[in-house]
C-alpha cells in the first residue's frame, strides 16, 4: 500500500464529523459558554477544556494557542469563589452552574 491510495474515511470513519464540529466549539463573546467535560471550547486566543468537578473544585485546562496549542496548563478552582469570579488566562469568568458533566460560564 501506497501513501494516498487508501481514503482516511476507511481508518478513521468519524474524522469529517469531528472538523464539521469545531465551529459549534468556539465561544461566542456576547453570550454565555457552555463547557462539556473533555470538550474544549475555543475563547479568543486559548482553549479552554472542563475535566470536571472534583471535591467542590472545577478542574479546567488552559491551552494558549500562540504559545504551545498542544500543553494544557491546569487551573483547579473552587467552586464558590468561581461563582464570585475567576482569572483564567487573561480572561474574566463568573460561574453559573455547575454540574458533573458540565459548567455554563459568563464573561465579566
């Protein structure tokens, strides 16, 4: 077998869906953001990835995409100073809800 003779759809079948999927992911700047444990979402020039909530603190990791788009750097957060308001990045968030599988964000 060849390089380029067998389509990638044949090995990886999802690999279209997941690039049609990106664009959902990025964050709108006038609304909230919605975080899906292990799904990241794209705000301004980072990646931000929910990894759940564990012990009343929010685990979330942190990718600049200008420095190093592929090391996440780990914020653990507690979850009622969160709702108060956070620094991540350069970025200013207010926790709205919470939940094992998702939080919902706002911008400040």
């Amino acid at each position: 077998m060849w390089a380029g003779t067998v389509t990638p759809e044949k090995y990886r079948p999802d690999a279209g869906s997941k690039t049609a999927s990106f664009q959902d992911r990025i964050a709108r700047p006038d609304g909230p953001i919605m975080l899906v444990r292990d799904r990241e979402v794209r705000v301004d020039g980072a990646r931000i990835v929910y990894r759940g909530s564990h012990a009343g603190r929010l685990h979330l990791d942190l990718y600049i995409l200008a420095l190093d788009p592929h090391y996440g750097y780990p914020h653990r957060i507690e979850e009622k100073s969160a709702r108060q308001g956070f620094v991540i990045g350069s970025h200013h968030f207010q926790l709205i809800a919470a939940g094992d599988d998702s939080i919902c964000l706002r911008r400040m």
